[in-house]
C-alpha cells in the first residue's frame, strides 16, 4: 500500500531512467531549466536576426581626378538620398559627415540607414560632397538601388563646382517678378537674406520684414517666410508684396547667372535677385 501511495504522488514526473523516485524530481527542474534556455535564446535570435533584417548599409569611397590637395579641415559629406519628387529637395534619408584631417581622396565611408525607409517605386542617389565651411568644393552621386545586399561598394567620382557668389550671408535685392521688374517700396526693393545660423531666412516684402527658416541642398531650395509685420502701403505694393511672398514660398530650385540669383520651379524663373541695392 505504501508502494502504492509513492508511485500515485509521483505519477506527476516523467520517467527519465530507472533511478529511484526520489530523484525523479531533479531530472523535472533540469527539463524545465532546459526547455526555457531553449526559449531565451530563440527569442534573442529572432531579435538579432529584426535587427540586422532592418539595417542597412552603402560602403564605398568618395574621389576626384584633379590634382589639387584638401584643406586639414575639409569636410566629406555622404547622403542617401530619396529624388522621387521633380522640383522639390531631395529627402535625406540617411547622412554621414567627417572631417578630412588632412586625408587625400580616395576617401572611404560607410553609410548605415534603415531599410524600412527605402520604398519600392522611390529613386535613391547616394549623393557624395567635399566642403570648406559652407562652400561647397566637389559633389557628385550615384544611383541606388532597393537591395543594400545586392549593391557593391560606391566609388563616387566627383566634380569640382565652379566657384560662385555664394548664396548666404549675402542680402538678394528683387530685381524682377514673374516678367515685370520689381517696384521700389518705402524701404527699398523687397529682398531676401539666408543666414547660416540655424538656416534663417529674413527678408522685406517692400512693405512689411518678415522672418522664417529655408532649406538648400546642391542646387534645391525650399524659403518658408513666417511671421510679418502688418503695416500697409499702395495698392501695387500690397499686390507685390502677395506675388514676392508666393514665388519664394514655391521655389524648388535656384541658380547664380552673371552674379543673380533666379529661384525656379519646374525650370521656369520665378524671380531675379541682385546684390545691388
């Protein structure tokens, strides 16, 4: 009857092998220990294998053919960029930037971004660009396919800029106005100033000051006017004013001809700028 009583207690235990009931208790916790080991480990498997599914990765080097030496404190910039969408700034969907400290090109990077940020019917251009301070020396870029796995490394081959009036720091007077030349305002023509500081627009519409941010990028533009003041002129002023605000508010793209600044959209010159006051 004892005999009996023990093997029900026990009949909760697996036997493992024919070793007395008392131990079949310790062989229970080891198979239990066991078993959730074999968990923590799969679940930190599927987390790593998340992990290494979401990165990825551009590796190549940015070069030039000219002879000419950078400056200790040139600076190389790498993006990946998203150019899906005609006239407006290229997204950046990734960035990597270094200084040179005194290394000669051919320059290696590597450029890590997360491939939940690549969609399928999107172009991509792995942009490369050399700059001193805020001017820019050489750029260039190559295209970028969907599947990091499959691209080999980049050597982006890049040209030097021409050197031009740069466009910041610099106060732009409007000269012409989609066709027709600007009119003069109480204060002068409206113009436009783009700070480096925090990317600061400022600016005078020929009637009111305004304020706001912009963002460039190689040859793309994008100037956000905020806040004005409300004071109010002649009916043609307040008609510039409205006109000035929307062609720089719908600028996409801008070039330096002849020492003018022209921003655009769609490759059509919305407005003329000079440094003459």
């Amino acid at each position: 009857m004892k005999l009996c009583t023990s093997h029900q207690h026990n009949s909760q235990y697996t036997p493992l092998s024919p070793n007395p009931p008392g131990r079949r208790g310790v062989f229970f916790v080891m198979a239990r220990q066991t078993s959730m080991i074999h968990k923590f480990l799969g679940i930190a498997l599927l987390a790593a294998t998340t992990a290494f599914a979401t990165a990825g990765e551009v590796t190549g080097s940015v070069t030039y053919r000219d002879r000419s030496a950078l400056p200790h404190d040139a600076i190389v910039i790498v993006r990946l960029e998203d150019t899906s969408v005609g006239d407006m700034p290229a997204k950046s969907i990734a960035e990597l930037r270094f200084i040179t400290a005194g290394k000669q090109v051919p320059i290696d990077f590597r450029l890590s971004f997360e491939n939940d940020a690549i969609e399928l019917n999107h172009r991509y251009v792995v942009r490369g660009e050399i700059r001193v301070g805020t001017r820019l020396l050489y750029t260039g870029s190559l295209p970028f396919g969907r599947h990091a796995d499959r691209q080999p490394d980049f050597t982006i081959q890049l040209e030097r800029v021409a050197p031009t009036r740069s466009i910041y720091g610099v106060t732009w007077y409007l000269q012409w106005l989609n066709g027709r030349e600007a009119d003069r305002g109480g204060r002068g023509y409206p113009s436009i100033k783009l700070d480096t500081f925090k990317n600061r627009l400022n600016g005078y519409t020929g009637v009111n000051s305004f304020s706001g941010m912009y963002k460039v990028s190689s040859s793309m533009i994008e100037l956000q006017p905020g806040a004005q003041t409300l004071m109010a002129a002649a009916e043609n002023l307040m008609r510039q004013e409205a006109a000035f605000r929307k062609a720089i508010s719908s600028a996409r793209s801008y070039r330096i001809v002849n020492g003018k600044l022209e921003l655009m959209r769609n490759g059509k010159v919305l407005a003329r700028f000079s440094t003459d006051s």
